[in-house]
C-alpha cells in the first residue's frame, strides 16, 4: 500500500477556517409522491456522478464521495438554511411595509323615518401602511449576533461532515485493501498446501510415508480453501461498504488500484502535544461547538432585550373614493413607546432558560474537547504502535518465508515429517494475513489521526 496515496488522503481534511470552492453539487431532484400511493422512483440511491470504468485511487474515491455522498448535500443543505435564518434576523432593522385595497359596499337608513334608506354606496381605495423599530435594548442585535454564530457553526459542521465522510472512504479503502492483499495471499497458501498434498500422495506411493500423511495434507488443503472463501466474503463485503461510502449503490462494481508497496511508511513528525493543540484550535466539531456557545450567549442579550421599552414608528396613508363621485384622502403618523409592565413572568424564565441553555453550551464544548483529545491520544498511541508492528511483521514474513523453504526442502529429502512441513506452512500463511493487517492497521491509524487533529497540513511528520 502506498504511503502517498494515505497522506495525499490527509490532505483533503478542510481546515475549518479555509474558504475554498465549494464542490460543484447539482440541485435537489426529485418528484412529489404520487397522489394514488408512495412513488418508489427514488427509492434506490443514485449518484450524481457516473462511476468511472477504470480502477479508482484514494484521491478519485475521496472526489467522488465529496460530490456523490448524501451526508454532503444534507451539510451543505443546513448551511443554506442558516444562511436564510440570517437574513430573517437583519430584516427586523427594516420597515415593514404592506399595501392594501380596500372596497366597502353599505347603505344608511334614517334614524327619523324607520323606513327611508338612502342609496347605496361604494367605498374603495388604495393605502399603503409602515411600521419601524426605531430602538430597542438589543433583541434584534442578539438575534442577528446568535443567527451568525449559528451559520458559522453550520458551516464548521459542514467542514466536519466532509472530514467524516473522507475518514469513511479512508476506511473503506485501506480495508478493501487489505481483503484483497489477503485474497492474493490466500492463494498463494492454497498452493502451497496443494503442493505439499502432491508430495505427500508421492511419498506415499513411494512407500515413504503413510496414508495418514495424505490426510493430513488434504485437511491443510481443505483449511486453506475455507480461509479463501471467507476472505472472498469480507472483501465482497469491504467493496460494497467502499461503494455506498462514495454514494453508489452497494452493488456497484467499484474497482480500486492494486497494493503497492513502493514507498516505506514515513509517518508525520509531530509531538502529541502540538497534535493536541492543533486539535483544540483546528477541528471543525470543537469550534462548531464554541460557536454554538456564542450563539446561546448572543441569545441571552436578545432574550433580555424583550423585557425592555422600545420605540417604534407607526404610518399609513390611503385615498379613498366613493361612486358617487366624491372621494378623500388621509394619513396618521404615530410614535410608540412601549413599556412592558407585567407579563405573567414569561420573562424572567425567558432569561433563565436562556442562562441555562449558555451553560448547556459550554458543558457540551467541555465534553467534546475532552472527547476529540482522547481520540487524538489513541490514534497518536496507535500510530506509533503501528510502526514498531511494521518492522516486527516484516521480520516475521522474512523468517516464515525461509522456513517454509527450508521444511520444503528437508521434508522433499524426508528430512522433516509432514507435520513439520505443515507447520511451517501455517506459520508463512500467518505471517502474510498479519503482515497485511499491520499495513492495513498502520494506515488506518494514520488516516483516524489527522481526523482527529481536523487536518494534518503538507510535510508534517508524527514523531515517534
């Protein structure tokens, strides 16, 4: 597995305060349901990019996931929305104006003649009416503050949402992986059980071992093709999973790059704790959640504000006309100071609730701080872990290899019983499955590492 392709995969973590292009997704589609019953049209998710016919890298799995992956639209989604809760919170500092038409129809009758009435009459006529707050203590300012702070937080969720979605991908696809490396591997035991099943059916008509010898090669052969049929499974599983994590159907046949070995793990050079405090001041779901406090804060000022005077302008103007003809104009201007005196309480649970839900705030960043530097903690230890692992398992498939070789040959000579040969067969085939689990391990860690800091920039070496 390529070290190149893990840390061109870390780069693609956003840090939370970059504003760079955002990825080119197609709106929103789909029909309303059907009147007569439930329109299963859409029911099978659908890409919005076609799945390349060629085997795909990381960088090409990531690219696609970021355009295909639902969690993405729905990010990007929220972020709109509290874009527009925004501009709802600046419309208070405008005047509402409404236009209206009226047309009344009514007819008079005379008090002194019970039965004289007058002709009917038509009133109609446009008007035009505006109301503006002129000045209050700070409710329309702590919305605005606490609608900003929320759409800041969204689009940090967002930054986080995409850092998730290329930590699955990363996932997937270091596990598929690694099936396939193990399926290659697998084969290679299945020959060689097969052949040391070969030799011991020639020995045996050699009259030099016995029968027992033949069934105990036949169930090495027969373990090895079981072994083989599992890791089929897990890779046809591992593909699948790669598959939906990129926003395609899991049966869709996504190929991958093979394993390649060409460059050695070069982990990043950083101590633990400049990763903890690239952590606490980079990744995206710990600022999202001080924003979220300076939101609840913001919401304070605005709760308190509503218990105070404010000061408001109030006017209108029509023209109205009659069908006999005549017809007036008119128009009032009235100032207001309004001074609540007794809401039954409201506001000072108002207040409370919104202290309350501030200290909420601050409780749940606390817990996440704590929660994102134990996972940088662990990934960091697994890291290091996985590089000691690394040379420990490539001495292990080193010393395997020969001794398969040598039993090989001895066995060949009847040097070595088939018990010594299986053996030494088992113990090469148990090297290459935990060679390959090492890689896979390793890589993962690292990948769950720069996750956890929220990016890991170009150049950075962990230190062990």
């Amino acid at each position: 597995m390529c070290t190149g392709l893990a840390f061109a995969a870390l780069l693609l973590l956003l840090p939370p305060t970059g504003h760079g292009a955002s990825p080119q997704l197609p709106e929103l589609g789909g029909g309303a349901p059907r009147a007569s019953g439930v329109d299963l049209s859409g029911a099978q998710p659908r890409a919005r990019v076609p799945l390349p016919n060629h085997p795909l890298t990381l960088l090409e799995l990531t690219d696609l996931a970021l355009q295909n992956n639902p969690s993405t639209r729905l990010a990007w989604a929220r972020v709109r929305a509290a874009a527009a809760q925004l501009g709802i919170a600046g419309s208070a500092y405008w005047p509402q104006v409404d236009g209206t038409l009226s047309v009344t129809r009514s007819r008079r009758q005379s008090l002194s003649n019970a039965g004289s009435t007058g002709p009917s009459q038509t009133y109609y006529g446009p008007g035009v009416s505006l109301s503006y707050l002129l000045w209050d203590f700070g409710t329309r300012a702590g919305d605005r503050d606490a609608a900003r702070y929320r759409l800041l937080g969204s689009r940090l969720s967002r930054n986080q949402t995409l850092q998730d979605v290329i930590l699955t991908v990363e996932q997937d696809y270091y596990q598929l992986q690694g099936y396939e490396a193990l399926l290659a591997a697998n084969r290679k035991s299945l020959t060689n059980a097969r052949t040391s099943l070969k030799a011991a059916e020639k020995r045996r008509e050699l009259g030099l071992s016995t029968v027992g010898d033949v069934y105990r090669a036949q169930a090495a052969v027969a373990q090895e093709r079981l072994v083989l049929e599992q890791t089929r499974a897990n890779e046809a599983a591992a593909r699948g999973r790669l598959a939906g994590a990129t926003g395609y159907p899991v049966d869709a046949p996504v190929a991958i790059v093979p394993w390649s070995d060409a460059h050695k793990p070069r982990p990043p050079a950083i101590g633990v704790t400049r990763l903890l405090a690239t952590a606490r001041r980079a990744r995206p779901a710990l600022l999202a959640a001080k924003a979220g406090e300076l939101a609840a804060l913001a919401n304070i000022r605005a709760v308190r504000g509503a218990g105070l005077p404010t000061v408001s302008v109030d006017a209108n103007a029509a023209r109205t006309r009659v069908s006999s003809g005549a017809g007036s104009s008119s128009y009032q201007v009235t100032g207001t100071l309004r001074v609540p005196l007794f809401t039954g309480f409201a506001d000072r649970y108002a207040r409370r609730q919104a202290q309350a839900e501030a200290e909420q705030a601050r409780a749940d960043t606390d817990v996440l701080r704590v929660q994102v530097e134990q996972e940088v903690w662990q990934s960091y230890q697994d890291v290091q872990a996985g590089i000691e692992k690394l040379a420990s398992s490539a001495a292990l498939l080193k010393s395997a290899t020969l001794a398969a070789k040598v039993s090989e040959a001895r066995y060949a000579k009847g040097l070595d019983s088939i018990l010594d040969l299986l053996t030494a067969q088992a113990t090469l085939s148990n090297a290459r499955a935990s060679r390959i689990q090492t890689e896979l391990d390793y890589y993962s860690a690292l990948s769950a590492l720069g996750h956890a800091v929220g990016g890991l920039s170009d150049g950075a070496e962990v230190k062990p």
